[in-house]
C-alpha cells in the first residue's frame, strides 16, 4: 500500500480545502476570461468591471433558479440524513451486523448495502454507511475481534462513487425538469435552442440499459472486490468503543407541547405526504411513466418518509440538528460556482472551451472524453450540482455539434463526477466525523474503488 499511503500524504499537502479551491477556481476563471476574451475596442481595466459583473450575476444564477438548485441539494442531503438517523433505519442496521464476523464478509456486506442505499438517496447512504461502519467497528471491538476497520470505513464510503447513476443524482433529476437544458445553455453561442429536448427523462438516464448494467455489475463486482481485499490479514488497533448513551424519562407534557411528542400526530402528517406523493406519481397521470422524478418530488417524498419514520415532530426537528452542518459546503460553495458559471457564460469562455472540446472528440469518443474530463472537473469542484451548473451547459453543446445521444453525454458526466469522489474526500467529512477514521486511513482503499469503478464505467460507455 505504499503508493497509496504516498498517494494520500501528497492529496493532503497539495490541495487546501474544497471552499478555498472554488476560490482558487473563480480567481482562475477571472483570469482565463481576461486573457482569452477581451474584445479589442475594450479596455483591460473596464473589461475587468464587466467580468466582475458577470460574477456577480453568476452568484444568484440572476434569478434563474441558482440558489433555487442549491436549496433543493440542501435539503435531499439533510433530509436523507435525518431518515438515516430514525430508528427504523438503526434496526435495519442492527440487523446487517448479526452476520457480520470477520473483515472480508463485513467489507462485502457494508459495501453491498451502502450501494444500495445510495442509489435511492446519497445523503442518506452516506449517514447510514458511516453509522453502520461505526457500529460494526464497535462491535468488533466488544468482541475483541481483529478487523481492518479503515477498508470498512471505505466500503461506507463507496456510496459517492454510485449516487450519481441513481435516483437522487443531480445531472440526471435535474434534465429531467421541463426546460432545465434550455435555461442551462440559453446564453451559450451558437446553440440550437429548437432541437434541444424540453426534458430528458430517467428513463432514458437513469433507468436506461447502459446505466441499468452499469449499477448490477457495481452492486454485484464492487461488494466482492471489497470481500476479497479483506481476506488479506491486516488489523487496525484503535477500534471505536461504544458511545454511552441515558435514556430518557417519559415525561409529561402539557399543552401545545403535547402535539411535539404525539406519534400519532406525526404519523399522520407523515402519511398524508406519502399518500400524496404516490397520488401525483401513480393515479393522477394519464399514463405510467417517470417524469414525476425530479428533486421536488424526491425531497417531497424524503420530507415525508422522514417526518413518519421518526418517534414525532420533537425527534425530528432534533435530528435535523444533527444533520443541517452536513449541508454547510454546498451552502457556501454553490453561489461561487455559478459565478464561475455566470463569468464562463458572460465572457463567451464557455462557447470557447465548447469550440474547443468539440475539436478534438468525435461522435464515439466523445462520452469518453467527458467522462474523463467530468473526473478532473469533481476534484477541483466536489459537488454533482455545482459540476452541472459549470460543465453542463459545455457537455450539452458540444453533444448537439457533434449529435451525440444527450442522455449519454448526462451519463458520462454523472459517471466522472461520482467516480473521483473516491479520490476527493470533501464528501467523506461526515463519515470520519462519525467513524473516528482519517483521510489517510481511508484513502488508499477508495483509491483501489477508484480503479474498479472506473474499469465499470468505461466498459459501460464502450459497450453501449
């Protein structure tokens, strides 16, 4: 493991944190617009008002849903961190560690139900992987078991690495919303606004066949790469003890306080979102189909999923304390990559670098190429909403010119996104914050993920 454990050491001294990277990324961006952009009749310092302006603008998507988008990441990730704190959600976890008695089935297991959580929401497979790694390295501890606890701490990490491609992925939900490509690329030179799609459903994204046998081959190869790098013989000594907790007394509430703690009273708001939710997706459209999904739906749905599955509306305010500072990164890094946004689109950066994307990639390479270049672009950006905002409009443009399939270049894009994560621990914060592991302890595990998913994602885009 030593060009991993190198690989990890140099991450940490060379890239600071992910705010200050979308700073680095603005002033970057700032520069290249200057450079590349300028018309000649302007001069340097009015040019450098005029770009100024367009960040500004940027920041707030001038009123064209930016703070609206970051709101709805916002919530899907809080939310599906409050359902992982319930009390369902811990008994299934109790239930996944009876089975759980060496490393490598313990790897195969966390793995195998991280993924599946995390195709239904990334927030919520995110909490749940951490919480249930943690739960098992307290448990072997109890045992006095040996167990390679950082290798489970990246098989609850292997969630970022599949999200993308499920329901909750940012890319794919947000194109299926009438109209998102057209508002995406509007101010994009040279596009063809008539023959853009006014949406491209999941079922031509998400549930398509590439990405249908792109997501078995992760939740069947993935789960049995982790059961076989577990059977290597290595023990980590600082396993986590159990967190003592008290119980709390019954206690007797007066008044409105009452309606608080009432299980009933929760349990019916709860179902009555539930009830709807399946109401607008089976019985009120003329015909079955999936263009329900999209991020209001599904935080519709978590928003109700969430208020049900917890004891009462005291229970769950107290664990949307719990969960709101995970959503701190993309509250603050939202609004500075839609200014970058706002300068690429402004400038006519974006119509360059499309230009320039487009020259060298063909109908067939092309998926390949933004795959790699949506991997480079996670890095530096760690967020699926913020990469769409910034590279979206890029991939969506450059697919027309060269008439490539619009839900492929999507699928491309999510795939580069949600692979890097493996190699970008900004998401992981949670995670170590729960599971008592460091960067490097997970990092050169998430780099061997890294080159198995990549293998699968690749094959997918080549083969289909």
């Amino acid at each position: 493991m030593s060009f991993t454990e190198g690989f990890a050491k140099t991450y940490k001294k060379l890239l600071p944190t992910p705010f200050t990277i979308a700073l680095l990324l603005t002033l970057l961006t700032f520069l290249l617009a200057l450079i590349f952009t300028k018309p000649a009749d302007t001069g340097t310092g009015a040019y450098i008002l005029d770009i100024a302006g367009y960040w500004e603008n940027g920041l707030w998507n001038d009123g064209k849903g930016g703070l609206y988008f970051a709101f709805q990441m916002m919530l899907m990730l809080v939310l599906g961190h409050i359902i992982a704190l319930s009390r369902p959600i811990s008994k299934i976890i109790e239930t996944l560690l009876t089975p759980c008695t060496t490393t490598a089935n313990t790897a195969f297991i966390v793995t195998f139900a991280t993924i599946l959580v995390s195709l239904f929401n990334w927030g919520l497979g995110l909490i749940f992987g951490a919480i249930l790694a943690r739960k098992v390295g307290e448990k072997f501890a109890n045992e006095n078991k040996p167990l390679n606890y950082p290798l489970i701490g990246a098989a609850a990490y292997v969630g970022l690495m599949v999200w993308h491609g499920g329901i909750s992925g940012s890319a794919p939900i947000k194109a299926a919303e009438e109209g998102n490509l057209k508002n995406l690329v509007e101010n994009v030179p040279g596009i063809d606004l008539s023959s853009l799609p006014n949406q491209v459903g999941m079922n031509e994204t998400i549930f398509s066949s590439m990405n249908i046998t792109v997501t078995l081959l992760l939740l069947i190869g993935v789960p049995l790469f982790m059961y076989w790098v577990g059977k290597r013989k290595f023990t980590f000594t600082n396993l986590p003890q159990p967190i003592l907790t008290t119980t709390n007394e019954e206690k007797e509430y007066e008044g409105a306080e009452k309606l608080d703690h009432s299980k009933i009273f929760s349990f019916i708001i709860g179902g009555l979102i539930l009830l709807y939710a399946f109401y607008k997706a089976a019985i009120l459209p003329e015909e079955l189909s999936l263009k329900f999904l999209n991020p209001n739906f599904i935080n519709f749905t978590l928003l109700g999923a969430a208020i049900l599955l917890h004891k009462n509306i005291a229970k769950f305010l107290e664990a949307a304390g719990n969960a709101i500072s995970g959503a701190t990164g993309i509250l603050l890094q939202f609004p500075l990559y839609f200014g970058i946004l706002g300068i690429m689109v402004g400038s006519g950066l974006i119509g360059q670098i499309s230009d320039a994307f487009v020259s060298f990639s063909s109908a067939n390479t092309f998926p390949i190429y933004s795959f790699f270049s949506a991997g480079l672009v996670n890095v530096f950006v760690p967020s699926g909403g913020g990469q769409w905002a910034v590279q979206g409009p890029i991939i969506i443009a450059s697919a027309q010119e060269l008439g490539v399939s619009y839900p492929k270049a999507i699928m491309a894009l999510a795939y580069g996104d949600q692979l890097t994560n493996m190699i970008q621990p900004f998401w992981a914060l949670p995670l170590l914050g729960i599971t008592g592991l460091k960067a490097k302890d997970i990092l050169p595990y998430t780099l061997l993920l890294f080159l198995v998913g990549g293998a699968i994602f690749l094959l997918g885009l080549v083969l289909f």
